[in-house]
C-alpha cells in the first residue's frame, strides 16, 4: 500500500507491533464468557434438576429452561463487571464448586 509516497506493509500487525493487553484482556473474558459461562449453567441446571424435589422428568425440565436466563445472566456480567479477576474467579469457581457439589451428591435416587 502506498500513502504519501511511504510503503506501508499490510498485515494484522503492521511494523512490528505487538498486541495490546487490552486485546487479551477482552479475549480472556470472551473466553471465561462463553465456556467458563457454558459450564457454570450447565453445572447450576443440574443441580436444579437435582435438587428440586419434584417429579425427575419435570425437574430436568425446569433446570433446562432455567439453565438459558442463567446463561445469559453470566454472559452479560462477565462483560460488565470491570475486573477480570473477579469475573474470572467467580464464573470458574462456581463450575468448578457446582461440579464438586454434583460428584458429592451423585446421582438423583
């Protein structure tokens, strides 16, 4: 590419730079966003569907339905919330607690 008689080299990274922290900081929060929040409201459904004391068709159910609010709940607080840390902390923290919850308990008799 020319501009003002220079030649400017084209590319993502142009005359070497490097990428911005701000560049990783927003895709580690996508990424805590959209797995770390997958796995949180998969790990919140099931234990709802297991700990409602109901009908084991209807609870599933119910945890299912539950299950989309909560993850869009997460999704959008991970991107407002201004500290990564504590988004990150929060969202793995509760899947991984919510998991070591679900192995304790086991399966619904």
């Amino acid at each position: 590419m020319f501009m003002h008689g220079r030649i400017l080299k084209a590319g993502p990274f142009p005359s070497g730079r490097r990428v911005r922290p701000l560049v990783w900081s927003m895709a580690f929060r996508s990424l805590t966003a959209l797995v770390g929040g997958y796995a949180a409201a998969a790990v919140l459904a099931t234990l709802i569907a297991r700990l409602l004391p109901i009908a084991r068709v209807e609870a599933t159910s119910w945890g299912m339905i539950l299950s989309f609010p909560i993850y869009a709940g997460i999704a959008l607080w991970c991107f407002h919330e201004h500290r990564l840390l504590r988004v990150a902390a929060a969202v793995w923290g509760i899947a991984t607690f919510g998991g070591g919850l679900l192995w304790l308990l086991g399966v619904r008799p």
